[in-house]
C-alpha cells in the first residue's frame, strides 16, 4: 500500500462516524472487495485497522484495501437489508455469495387482477400479486404450476379479462377441453374464479389439508342439493391432492410454519439447504451453492446466507431453525418481523425431536455437497482426458496444457486486427488473451498478416523471457500454417509445436504435411481444437467490431469542415456518442470547450442531414 493511500485512509479513519450502517472496502482498482454492516461504523471500520492480530482472512482483505465508503442508516434492521442487496448486486470477493440466485424462478399469481393468471417470472415487483419460491428446481416448480392449473382449470391465456372495452371474448380450445371454465366469455363468474385462485394459493402456501378438507365439504354440499356433477369435481381435486400429499410430504408432527436451514462446507464450496414446513408438513426442499471464503466462519456463513435467502423470500414461516447460534440474532429477528408483519422465532434446537430435523437438513446439505465435489472432480477429469486425446491425435511429445490460437479479423482492405487466446488444462485464462491491430501489412493478405501477429507475440516472449506455450493452434489451412511456421523459425523457436484447424471441414494440418490427418469427430482432442478456435474467432471479430465502429464514428464527424481530431475527441468525451451531439441543441454543442456558436451550428447541420 502506498504512502499516499495510508495518509489518505488515515484521514478518514480519523473522521468515521460512530453511527450505524453499511462500509464498502475497495482495491486499488475501485473493484468492491468487501461489504458490512455495523452498529457502530467508526469502532467497526477502525478494528480492521488495528496492528492487533487478524486471522488469515482478514490480513489478505485489509492488505488489499486502498479506500473504503460508508452508507449510514437509521437502524441496524436497514443496515442488515442494505448490506444484503449491495452483496447482491456487486458480489465481492470477500463476501459470502449466493451462485446465480437472481436466475431461480417464482411462481407469481396476479391477484390484482380480476380474473388472476398464475405464472412464473424471474423477479419479485411490489405489484400487488402474490409471489411464492425461490425454486431451485425449475423441473419440479413447472410440474407443480402444471397439476394445480389443470386441476383448478385456471386460465393459461393472457387475454386482458374483462375486455377494456366490454366486448365479450370467444372461447379458446382450453374451454372445450374443460381446462378453463371460460371466464373470457362470460361463462365463469369473477367469485367462483376467485374460488379456484384461492385454493391454489392454499396449496401453495402448503395448506393442503385444510384445502382438502374444504374441498369434502363443498363435495357434501354439492351432493346434497343434487348437483353431482360439481360433488364429483370437488371429490376429484380432493382425492388428487391426497395424492400428493402421500407421495411427497412428511408429516413433522406439529401444525407450524417452519424453516430449517443447514449448511455443508468443504473448502471454498459449500451448499446450503432450506427445508421447507407448512402447516405441519414438509412441502418441499430448496438448495443453493455458495461461494465462501475457507477462513469464513459457520456462523458467518449461514448468517449471510439466512439474510440474502429471505430478503427475496414472499412467504416467510413462523420458525426458522439454524444449525447455530447467530451474533446478530436480535437483529435478524426484528429484520423478520419488519418483513413478516408478525414474529418469526428464529431458534438454534439444543435436544430432542427438533435436533434431528436441524441433523436431517444437514444430511440433505452434506449429500448435496458431495455431489457437486463429485461433478467437479468428474469435470477436472474429463479436461484433462481432452488435452490426453489431443497430445495423442496429433502425436506431441508433452501434453498441451498451455495452448495458444491465433486468427485474423479484417473487412476487405481495413480496419485489420489480430486476436490470440490463451487456454489452460483446456479452459480459457482471459487474463493472458490478446488483441493486435495489424500495422506491418496493406491490403488483405491474411497470410503476412498471421505472420505478424505471430511474430510480435513471440518476440515479447523472446524479449521478457515469458513461458512458451505448450502448442500453437492458427485458425487456417496450409497457408495460414506454412506463413506461422516460417515466422516462428525466423525467430528461432524452430522446436515449437504449431498446427492449423481448417473452418470449411475441421482439417488439422502439421507442418510438411501436405494432407490433412484424420482426426474422429468425435475426439475429445479436436472438439478441444474447435473451442479454442471459435473462440478466437470470436474474440477477433468483436476487436474487428469496435476498431469499426470506432473509425465510422470519427470519420463521420472528421468530414465536418472545421472539426479536427481534437474537436472530435471533446464532443465525444462530453456526449459520449455521436447519436447523443446528433440530439443536442446547438447552444448544447457549442457550450463544449473549443466549440463556437457557428461551428455548433455546423455540426449540428451537418449531423441531422
């Protein structure tokens, strides 16, 4: 850390509010490594500070900050949430993170509407519907949403019912199936839908037995006074759900709301699981992968998890079981309340019946974890088997750990440039990609073009003495091949292995080889090979795009008679586009350093034509 950065946090060190809120540590790349919240930001934010000892962790967190930014709250409550959403949202290093938690799905019921529909979306909006989920099980969600609007037959359309302008709608293929009742037609009142919307809230919110329960009694009824066709209806969506119920839930032996949380950890990995208690019965388990530091305590690993988890959780239970003691209990549970309108008791069992279901989530979460150790140790292999083929395919005498690919981007005679990407035990370091614009070359001459590129990379390797990679892979034939080969022996890297992947039918050359070798589709060495390729074809047509772009950009405001480069340069930093000096009014324009009345009129004459 340099001295200026010391003095710099010194100071603000010394002017730390002791309020309470969130702090933002940042690296010298302005890059979000850490969020926290605390009740006293200034007693907080100095700890970290201290020359007291720190575990590992947070020497390596405090080692890397070089400014940091304060958020002050009104309550610990709106710090806990805020801290929530920022981790969210930026996802630092040194947080524990949810993986990919903004894909999982809800189910959404539009219970605005008159006639709701019941659908699934990606993000909970203060609408006034009813929301329930996350489900991390998409197969399972659409197999629930599918048997509850079949058996309540709720409308799949997305018709505006009633019509805005009173016109009666015509009835779908789903009415005459009796999927529907209708409602688009007039054929299904507004209470008797509500009928149907309500009961599949009820078994959402995992009341089945009382959804049963009234479904027999409206069975009695119906039957009573003669209308047997409704009694078999009614006696049918009971016996359907009975069916569920014994084939999926457990019965916990209390009429309670509950969560039971647990979370398994190896390493950097660790799952968490959510098992999920409604009215008694366990409805349904959800289960996240997070990111953890190993250094992360148990306790701050499910903490943080609990307060992502249910800041995006509709329907919040009346317990909430975890495997331990949290600091910020008190907090957390006053944060529920706020959410939940009512108590939500969040408790740590210590003996007894309630000990074995904290110890069943964990064998869930435990088993869940071995799975994903499983996939990833079966992925590792699978890598690795692709470099073997390949070493194999081609006859090398090390195996290709490091692999670079070269490829050339132009459009016709301008605006060539060069790409080269960097693979590792088979799958892609970014870090060590590279761009070239081509500058040694006139015209479209792809060969003298790979040449250079090739040249200028080896060269640098040659000149700083960096590692050369284990096989050069050129995105090209015969040409492209013999052009790359003679660069690398005017350089003297005459022992480097180097070979060309055809695009037409995926031929692979070897130097002096005058026909290409045959390679199985379906190899793992060349599906490595077509990767590694396409992916500098990629990465070269998005240079080749931007170097494009960038040359239509200027040169359309260069042909303006009075704006040189440097004009050019300051319109563009101002507005940020030419679209946007296209928009501007003249006095806009001309209020740009450099820029005068007449030229902004110009310019703006110029552009709008």
């Amino acid at each position: 850390m340099s001295t200026r950065t010391e003095t710099g946090l010194a100071d603000k060190l010394s002017r730390l509010p002791a309020e309470t809120g969130v702090y933002i540590f940042r690296n010298s790349k302005n890059r979000i490594i850490y969020i926290g919240k605390a009740k006293n930001l200034r007693n907080r934010v100095r700890s970290y500070f201290q020359k007291s000892r720190h575990d590992e962790k947070t020497e390596r967190l405090v080692s890397q900050i070089t400014d940091f930014e304060l958020m002050v709250t009104a309550t610990e409550v709106e710090a806990l949430i805020l801290e929530a959403n920022l981790v969210k949202q930026h996802h630092p290093r040194y947080n524990v993170n949810l993986k990919d938690d903004k894909h999982f799905p809800y189910i959404k019921v539009t219970t605005q509407d008159p006639f709701p529909r019941v659908v699934v979306v990606r993000k909970i909006e203060r609408d006034g519907a009813t929301y329930f989920g996350p489900y991390t099980s998409g197969k399972q969600m659409h197999r629930t949403l599918e048997f509850l609007c079949r058996l309540f037959t709720i409308r799949t359309c997305n018709l505006v019912i009633p019509h805005p302008q009173g016109k009666p709608y015509k009835v779908c293929l789903d009415y005459h199936i009796k999927r529907c009742g209708g409602p688009c037609e007039g054929f299904q009142s507004r209470e008797e839908y509500a009928e149907l919307v309500k009961a599949v809230i009820m078994a959402l919110q995992g009341k089945s037995q009382e959804l049963i329960d009234t479904l027999e009694l409206r069975m009695q009824t119906a039957s009573e006074n003669m209308d047997f066709e409704s009694a078999k209806q009614f006696k049918d969506q009971a016996e359907a759900l009975k069916h569920v119920m014994i084939r999926q839930n457990v019965d916990v032996g209390e009429v309670v709301d509950r969560d039971i949380v647990s979370v398994a950890r190896e390493k950097n990995d660790a799952v968490a699981v959510v098992m999920q208690i409604r009215r008694g019965i366990l409805i349904g388990r959800q289960d996240f992968q997070l990111e953890a530091d190993i250094a992360n305590s148990d306790e701050q690993v499910t903490e943080t998890f609990v307060t992502q988890y249910y800041n995006y959780q509709p329907n919040l239970p009346e317990e909430l079981f975890l495997p331990c003691d949290l600091v910020g209990k008190s907090v957390l549970e006053a944060w529920l309340l706020e959410s939940k309108g009512s108590r939500v008791r969040v408790i740590t069992p210590k003996a007894g019946r309630k000990v074995k279901l904290v110890d069943l989530a964990a064998a869930n979460a435990r088993l869940l974890l071995d799975e994903l150790l499983i996939q990833k140790r079966g992925f590792k292999e699978r890598t690795s088997k692709m470099v073997v083929s390949l070493k194999e395919d081609i006859g090398l005498a090390v195996l290709p750990v490091r692999m670079v690919c070269f490829d050339i981007s132009n459009t016709g005679e301008t605006d060539a440039v060069g790409s080269c990407v960097y693979f590792e035990n088979a799958k892609p370091k970014k870090s060590e990609y590279r761009h070239f614009r081509i500058k040694g070359v006139t015209g479209q001459d792809d060969f003298k073009m790979m040449r250079e590129i090739i040249g200028r990379y080896f060269f640098r390797i040659s000149k700083e003495g960096g590692a050369r990679p284990d096989l050069v892979v050129v995105d090209g034939g015969k040409g492209q091949l013999s052009a790359a080969k003679a660069e690398l022996d005017s350089l003297g890297f005459t022992d480097q292995p180097v070979m060309g992947l055809a695009k037409r039918l995926e031929e692979v050359y070897l130097p002096g080889g005058s026909d290409p070798l045959t390679i199985s589709k379906s190899s793992p060495g060349l599906i490595l090979l077509k990767r590694i390729r396409d992916e500098a074809h990629r990465f070269a047509i998005d240079f080749n795009r931007k170097v494009r772009t960038k040359r239509t950009i200027k040169s359309e405001l260069e042909t303006i008679p009075g704006i040189g480069p440097s004009k050019v340069k300051a319109l563009l930093s101002h507005f940020g586009s030419v679209a946007k000096v296209r928009g501007a009014t003249v006095e806009e324009i001309a209020g740009v350093k450099g820029m005068s009345v007449k030229l902004a009129e110009i310019v703006s004459k110029a552009l709008r034509k």
